[in-house]
C-alpha cells in the first residue's frame, strides 16, 4: 500500500481555500459585533460630547451594513442627520492608499444627510454642494479614529439686523477614544474664517485646537486642552482690535471628590485704539472645587436651558435659579485654593503686575457652609501695580465703553454735559476718586494696590477696613456706623 504524498501546491491550495473561507464568512460573523460594539459607541459619545446623539436607523448587511445618526443642538428646530456605510473587516484594502493598516474590525463612512429640501441651502452653502464628511476607523481592541473635514465655505445671509458673510478655508479634525481607559484624543485646524457684518469685519488665521482627557470618577472631563491662533483681528471701520499670538492652555484633574484645574494665557502681542500691549501673559489655578457642587451648577445651566426653550421669560428664570446657585456657591469653593501669578502686561505705555492668592483657612469638608463663617476664614493677598499712562488708557476704554452702553440712556441735557466734559478730565477724576478712597497708592509715576484679608481682618493698603461694610457697599446696600 502507497502513501500518498501532497505537495506544496496542494498544500498552499489548501490554505487558500481556508483564508477565502475565513475573510468570507468573518464580515458576516463581525456584522453582529459591530452592531452592539457601534451602539455603545455612539451612547459613550453621547455621554462625553453631552450631545442627544441617537441611532435613527441600522441596517445591517452581509459585507457592510447602513446607518442614519442624527444630533439634537438645543434652540434648533430640525435634527441634524448623518448617513453612515460602516464596513465590515477584517480587512480593508482602501486603506493602504492612505498608508494605513488595512486589517481592522469596521470601517465607517459617514457624510452630513442632506434632504431635498435642504439641498438649495447646501449648495449655496459649499462649493458644488461638498458637506461634511468624515471616515471612523474601528480597531480590534475597540480603538475608534475619526478624521473629519468640513469644506470650504463662502455664505451670505440676511436677517433683521443687516447682511451676514462667512467665509472658511474649511476644518480638519482628528479625533482617537480608546474604550479601555476612556481616553480621548483630539485636534482641529481652521485655516481661516471670516465674518463680516454691517458694523464689523472679523478675521482669524490658523486656529488650532487639541485636547487629551477622559470623563473622571466625578463625571467631569479631566485633561488637557491647547487653543492657538495666529492672528484675530476685529475692524469696526472707526476702531480696530487685532491679536496675535494667542495660546490658551488648560489642565483639569481630580483628586478624590476635588477637581483642580490651572489655566495659562500667553499673547505676543494686542493692538487697540493705536496701542500696542504686549507681550501678555497670565498663569491662574483653581484647586479644590467640589466636584459634586459644580454637577449641580451644570445640572442647574441645563434646566435654565429647558426652561427658556419652554419660552418662559429670560429675567423669570434667573430670579428662579439665582437662590439656587447662592445655595452651592459655599459648598463649591469652601476648600478652594485661587492663584493668579503672574498677571503682567507689557507695553508702550508701561507695565502691569499683579498676583492674587486665596483661600479659606482652617475649613474642611464638613465645615457649614454658612457665608458669614466663610467670611471670617477667607485668606485673601492681592498686589497689583500699573505704570500711570497705562492705567489711564485702561480707564479711558472702560469710560468709553460705559458712555456706549448708556447710550440711550440718562436725559438730553446730561447726555450734553457729560460729552462736555473732556476724556482726560474723567480719566483724572477716576484715578483721584480711587486715591481719595484708598484703593490707589502713588509712588511716583506708579500706582499701587495692595489688599489684604487675615482671620477676618481686612487691610487696603495697610489700612484696615470693615469688611462687611465692604461687602455690603459693594451689593449697594447700607450698614450703619458703629
């Protein structure tokens, strides 16, 4: 009896036919994965963007399988509607033309729905009727990376307040969530964008925006987040606002029931009313803050929210919620801690410096969280100094600002006398009202403000002050003398 013998032909044959096999049936077997792994997805979504996003419809198909999402943004009418192809793995070829990987368990497709009825809009919208598009590629492990692209756009608008122009270079955005630890990972670029209106043209080069986090143990997102621009500049016609260099960092984290969090801002420079300022730069943290008070501030923002979409008075619904917020605010910020150093601002016309430290001595979790006990343990240094010509520039636009804002307000006659009195008449009465009250020291050409509270001892300028009297002259109110 002969042994048959198999040869490497048959052999690689053999493996062929199990491959094709195993890459045939293996989308079909994924297609049930991908339907219960893409619901938590998109409520773990959901969850951390704290949009209403909802499977609308899920199809599910032997290689691929169609959805429809569709996002709910408060204060607008319709549903925003995105149609989805979500491939099945293992394998994807497609990918190797973007120099990725192509085996993974799902690809998504996705672009922006657009109904007959919006199709005009879209086209005036985007050139050629383009919408948003974006591809989701799903890992083995869970690992989701988005890469989305919004393209350009040139669009006019008219409403009851005059012509409305944007126009956009287009948005790049990146976006990487591991479901292991709940990381998230993000980016966007924005070229350029411009809106014009009838009173005002506002241009911005090279937004850039990243963050890297995860939704913390108290349900606050804790990360890192980076916002830079190159260049924001707004023109009015009779005044002009540029900034450039702008780099807004923050830092959030927890430890235990506390969230700290820390915050810089660096400007190369600003120019307004023909002066330039700058560089700027301010480093501030906030550690502390109950986390469990600042759910309840947020919870109280969204029921505000449901209630002025209920068309209930803005002014009714403030007064409503304001004993609320009061009731939180000790609780939030009993064990807190604020640091503001440095606070500088250079410029042609002098310099600013300032630093703030506070906190509440002696207070733990379980102190009451009565204002009055508060007041007696808040522990308050605050030093501030400012060049003379740059503090009278500084309140020669908060006056300018007020005189627009009370426009319309006050009798002809006083309108009169006040436009005759001149600005550098104002300026000098402001700084000495703030020197006759203490609040402003002189040192040659520079002012100095220096506030102190220690054990319920308040100090302005090494002078001691009541300070209840303070705080209620502050809210309008009256106390009487001792």
């Amino acid at each position: 009896m002969s042994t048959k013998k198999i040869s490497i032909a048959e052999i690689i044959l053999w493996i062929f036919i199990i491959a094709l096999i195993f890459f045939s049936l293996t989308p079909f077997a994924l297609g049930f994965k991908i339907n219960a792994d893409y619901s938590k997805m998109i409520n773990d979504l959901s969850e951390m963007s704290e949009l209403d996003v909802q499977i609308e419809k899920y199809e599910r198909g032997f290689f691929s399988s169609d959805a429809v999402l569709s996002i709910t943004i408060p204060n607008l009418p319709e549903k925003i509607l995105f149609k989805e192809e979500i491939v099945h793995g293992p394998i994807y070829f497609g990918l190797l033309a973007q120099g990725k990987s192509p085996f993974v368990a799902a690809l998504v497709k996705g672009q922006l729905d657009v109904s007959a009825t919006q199709q005009p809009m879209v086209k005036k919208i985007f050139a050629g009727g383009n919408t948003v598009v974006y591809q989701t590629i799903i890992g083995f492990s869970g690992d989701v990376d988005t890469q989305a692209y919004m393209p350009a756009l040139n669009v006019s608008i008219e409403d009851e307040n005059g012509p409305l122009n944007i126009q956009s270079a287009g948005v790049v955005l990146n976006e990487h969530y591991s479901p292991v630890d709940g990381q998230l990972r993000g980016d966007a670029q924005i070229p350029s964008l411009k809106i014009q209106t009838a009173l005002m043209e506002i241009n911005t080069q090279s937004i850039n925006v990243s963050f890297s986090g995860a939704m913390g143990n108290n349900q606050v997102m804790i990360g890192d987040s980076v916002v830079s621009m190159n260049l924001l500049d707004i023109d009015t016609g009779d005044d002009q606002f540029t900034v450039r260099d702008l780099t807004l960092r923050s830092v959030t984290s927890e430890n235990g029931n506390l969230i700290n969090s820390s915050g810089q801002i660096n400007i190369r420079e600003i120019f307004a009313s023909n002066q330039k300022l700058g560089p700027v730069k301010l480093n501030a943290s906030v550690n502390g803050i109950n986390a469990q008070s600042l759910n309840q501030l947020q919870q109280i923002q969204k029921d505000v929210e449901a209630k002025l979409e209920q068309g209930l008075p803005a002014e009714q619904v403030n007064a409503m919620m304001a004993g609320q917020i009061m009731g939180i605010i000790p609780d939030l910020i009993k064990q807190a801690e604020i640091t503001v150093n440095p606070f500088s601002i250079n410029s042609e016309l002098g310099k600013l410096e300032a630093d703030i430290e506070f906190m509440l001595e002696g207070i733990d979790a379980n102190a009451p969280a009565d204002p009055m006990f508060l007041l007696g343990a808040i522990s308050l240094d605050l030093n501030v100094s400012i060049d003379e010509a740059l503090l009278k520039q500084f309140i020669s636009w908060e006056l300018e600002n007020n005189q627009q804002a009370d426009l319309h307000l006050g009798s002809d006659s006083s309108k009169k006398i006040e436009a005759g009195i001149p600005m550098d008449q104002k300026v000098s009465e402001n700084i000495q009202g703030m020197l006759d009250e203490n609040w402003l020291v002189r040192n040659d050409s520079v002012y100095l403000s220096k506030i102190s509270m220690h054990q319920g001892e308040l100090l302005i300028n090494d002078k001691p002050v009541d300070p209840m009297q303070q705080v209620m002259s502050s809210m309008g109110g009256e106390v009487a003398a001792p």
